[in-house]
C-alpha cells in the first residue's frame, strides 16, 4: 500500500491506494446485486402471500347476510298494536352447536349416518340415539337458535327438508340434556 504525500494546497488530504484488482472489484458488485435479488425475492414472496390470502371483509360471517326478527305484540282492551324490528344475529360455527341425532323413523342406522354426516360438517355431536316414532324429520333447538335450526336443518336434507320449532318440553324420548339442537328422524310421510 503506497500513500500518496499531500500537496500544498491540500494539506489534509491522504490518499489510499490499494492494490484490488479487477477481480475483486467485480466478485464484490456481483455479491451486492445477488443481495438485492435475494432482498426483492423475499419481498415479492410477502406481497404474494398478503395478496393470496385477503382478510375477509367487515361483516363477512359467511352466514348469508343478517335478517330481521319482527315482534307484534296487541293490547286487546285498547287496541294498540305495537310491531319491533331487530336485526338476528348470524348463526354460529357448527363446532359452537352441540347437535344429538334421535332415530324415530324405525330405519337402523339412520340416526347414526346422520350425526357421522354432520360430524363431517364441524358440528357437536352426542352419541345418536332411537325416540319414539315419529313423522316427517323435525329439528328442534333451544331458544334463541333459530340461525342455527335453519342452517342445522339445510345441513341435514332430505326431500322434504326437516321442519324446525322451538325445543319441547320435555325433550323428545332418549334426548341428552347437553344437546342445543335435536334432529328426530321420522318415517317419510
């Protein structure tokens, strides 16, 4: 390494030689532009991915969209009439409805193909079971569940779709206490 002596008008001024050659020169600007590559490989690989997998939008439950409730209630004596509007909630996620399967329809194992099928679709299910006979298939679920009845209802089938109604009680024969929906199967009408 040589150094260069500084003039007089430059008094400060040093300069370095070093003795790189070409070579080296160019092996350095070839590491430095595979860097940048590698830097916007990586980049471009998170823009992919934030891109292939958008958020779902506000509001999106995957429920097919809010409905209404509307609640008329009369005063007989006077004859006021006086009607509310609310928004229903959307249905649950399966996993969150713990669903039994009574077999009234005298069909072995109808009970049982049933709660595999809709085990299949997420849902709860509690050991399936036989009821007193019964016509036509009925869902029945707890109150304030009426989302999950529809959907729980569209998820079963059939040719007649199942009814749905509010849980009796008593429960159906051979019902869990644990269920938030029972579907009795009944013999086709």
């Amino acid at each position: 390494m040589s150094v260069d002596t500084p003039t007089p008008e430059e008094p400060h001024r040093k300069r370095v030689q070093t003795n790189k050659g070409f070579g080296q020169s160019v092996a350095f600007s070839a590491g430095r532009g595979a860097l940048l590559i590698g830097i916007a490989i990586v980049i471009g690989i998170v823009l992919l991915q934030t891109v292939d997998n958008p958020s779902p939008s506000v509001g999106d439950g995957g429920g097919g969209g809010p409905g209404t409730e509307t609640t008329v209630t009369s005063d007989d004596t006077t004859g006021d009439t006086t009607a509310t509007t609310a928004a229903s909630p959307s249905a649950r996620p399966p996993a969150e409805v713990t669903v039994q399967v009574l077999n009234g329809s005298g069909v072995q194992g109808a009970a049982g193909a049933v709660t595999t099928q809709l085990q299949a679709l997420g849902y709860a299910t509690l050991e399936a079971t036989d009821t007193s006979s019964a016509e036509g298939d009925i869902v029945y679920c707890s109150g304030g569940l009426d989302a999950e009845a529809a959907a729980l209802a569209a998820a079963v089938g059939g040719d007649p779709p199942p009814t749905t109604e509010a849980m009796p009680d008593p429960r159906p024969s051979g019902a869990d206490a644990d269920a938030n929906c029972i579907v009795v199967l009944g013999a086709s009408a």
